[in-house]
C-alpha cells in the first residue's frame, strides 16, 4: 500500500473516567463493544488491521466487499468491528469469529455476519488528515460516508451533554459500553489515551468458589478470585473472575483464602469442573478456549462460603463481559442470597434505533 498513512498503526486510545466532562467542547459518541479496527483501503487493496497491530481480513471475508465497493479509493478509517444478534450487539458471537479453520469461518460469516462502525477518518486521497481538529474529521467523515449502508455504518455523534447522557442510559440496551468524548480540537494520537470514556458500573455479590494462581511467584500470590452465582434452581454458575489486586494484596488473599481450601472438594457444587469433566454445556472455569491457548487455567477450589461484592460493567448472557473490580467482602450475607435477581435489568434497544435506518 501506498497510502499518506500506511499500516502497521496503533489506534488511538482512551483514558476512563467516572463522568463526562461538561466544561470545554467535546463531541460525545457512542462506545461500541467490539474489535477495534483500523481500514486501510488503496485502490482494489483492503486491510482490516486490529487494536494489535494484526490483519483481520480472513476472519471477516463478508466486509471485503462492501468496504471496496463502498469507500473512497484510496482512505484510512477508525472503527469497530460489531456482531449484532436479535437487535443487541452480542460479543460472544463476535468472538466466535476468530476460528482456524476456513470453513468455519465461511459458514459463520453467512450465519452470524458483522459489520463495521465507523468513527474517525485518518487519511483521504493523497492527505494525511491525523493534525487536522476532530471536528474537521468527523465533518469530512460524515461527507464521504454520507452514502454508505449496511454493513457500513457512521457512529452517531453529538455536541449535546444532555443527549450524551440520554446515550448513556439508553443505548446499553442494544449492548453498547457506554460514551466516548472526543475534544472538537483534539489531533489523532496513535496510542496516546487523549480521548476520555464513561462505561456503566454497578455492585453485584458473588459466591467465591475457587481461585487461580498468580503467574508469577511460584504458588505464593493469587492471580484471580472465581466468581459464582446462582439462578432461581438453586444451581451455581461461573460468572467471571476478579483479579485487580495490588502484589501485596495477592500475598495476603493466599493466607486469608487458606481456611477455606480445606476439605474444598467434599459437596463442592463445581467439583465435576475440577476433575476435567463437563456438565450440560454450563462455562467452565478452566476451560481452554482458542482465546486462552496457551495459559494456565487450573484453579482451586474453595468452599462456597465466602461472600464478595464487586463492580461490573454489563453481563453478556449470563456472565460478566469484562473482568471485575473488587470492593468488599459480605461477611453479612448468605452465600444463598448471591443470585441473578440482584442485577440490574437493562430494557432492549434496537441498534436499527441508534443510526435511524
């Protein structure tokens, strides 16, 4: 390619923080909850190229297409790369689409098709637009893809706090992470986190049942806490882990989790996961999965009578989408409270309803 911005490119970032800003000019968009993706498009030449700096073509084949047919000849975009399912964005399906073999992907991408958001234009015809003010950008992104449909698309965008925070609320029915703020002046930064973002985060009570090593320090430090709760038959799910703990905290979780190792297996409700077995397609703790080749997933079990509360994003499905954040633990409640009726349900919105097509 010979393009006035040329691949491999880091994306530019951003930092989190708890609310959006209301001094300065900024333009607020949706977070999309996907595979960051960079388009590089010079004539009959298309890279998909991801957050990491690797190539996506042969796992998306369906937007070759639509993106040579349907960009400018010769341009460089920011986007995500999306699965919507039943109206929501369904990451786990997204997921599913990083697979090996050829034929699988072929069968997938007819099955469960993506589609990419676009947000940021880098690059159009000979100009290499990244020194340009976002507000500059964005208009001449809005130009260019004025035309494009499905499974193009251009993120909404506002100046608007008070429909940014309508945004906030209402758009994480249809699976969205929450809003981004972009400053109007702002250049593109490649890997520099000058954007700012605000996800949802809630408390929900989890069961401990089991915990993972750290990595390091030979059996000395805990790595994450196994998370659990329980649906409305009395069954105890895997949900997701917990594992944002300083080096001494992970020391002294060993010695505070050491009593309730003891005897762990006897009645342990995840004891078949433990001995390699499976059980009704239910998640497994330490399964292996094309995402995890490679690492270490044996955990230990503890007796389920422990009680954290932590702080999570959203559930996908019936699990966390995102690792949680510890905060405290509940000596005050039954491991028998913690269940899926203490989440928050969000009302559905259709992703169709977001661009207004």
């Amino acid at each position: 390619m010979q393009l006035p911005v040329n691949p491999p490119l880091l994306p530019m970032l951003a930092k989190r923080v708890a609310e959006l800003p209301r001094g300065g000019e900024w333009i607020f968009e949706p977070k999309w909850d996907g595979f960051r993706a960079l388009i590089f498009r010079d004539g009959d030449e298309v890279l998909i190229q991801s957050r990491d700096e690797k190539p996506l073509n042969r796992y998306f084949p369906e937007l070759l297409q639509p993106l040579q047919k349907q960009l400018p000849k010769r341009c460089v975009l920011d986007g995500e790369v999306v699965v919507a399912k039943d109206g929501a964005l369904d990451f786990d399906s997204l997921q599913l689409r990083i697979h090996p073999a050829e034929s699988r992907i072929k069968l997938l991408s007819q099955e469960i098709p993506a589609s990419i958001v676009f947000f940021d234009l880098l690059a159009e015809g000979s100009r290499d637009l990244r020194d340009q003010p976002f507000e500059k950008r964005r208009k001449k992104l809005e130009t260019i893809l004025a035309d494009v449909g499905p499974p193009l698309h251009i993120t909404p965008a506002t100046s608007d706090f008070a429909t940014a925070s309508d945004w906030f609320q209402r758009f994480e029915g249809a699976g969205l992470d929450g809003v981004v703020a972009k400053p109007l002046a702002g250049t593109y930064e490649s890997n520099k986190r000058v954007m700012f973002k605000v996800k949802h985060e809630r408390d929900c009570d989890c069961v401990v049942a089991g915990f993972r090593w750290h990595k390091k320090g030979e059996k000395t430090r805990l790595g994450s806490l196994l998370l659990g709760l329980f649906d409305d038959a009395g069954v105890l799910h895997h949900v997701g882990v917990c594992a944002s703990f300083t080096d001494e905290k992970r020391i002294e979780l060993i010695e505070f989790l050491a009593p309730y190792r003891k005897n762990a297996l006897v009645d342990h409700p995840w004891r078949a996961w433990h001995e390699g077995e499976m059980q009704g397609g239910r998640r497994i703790p330490g399964a292996q999965s094309r995402w995890s080749a490679g690492k270490d997933l044996s955990w230990e079990p503890l007796r389920p009578e422990l009680v954290v509360q932590v702080a999570y994003e959203h559930m996908q499905g019936d699990r966390f989408r995102h690792t949680t954040q510890f905060r405290r633990w509940r000596s005050d409640k039954k491991p028998t409270d913690c269940t899926y009726a203490q989440l928050e349900v969000v009302p559905p919105y259709e992703i169709k309803q977001i661009f207004g097509r």
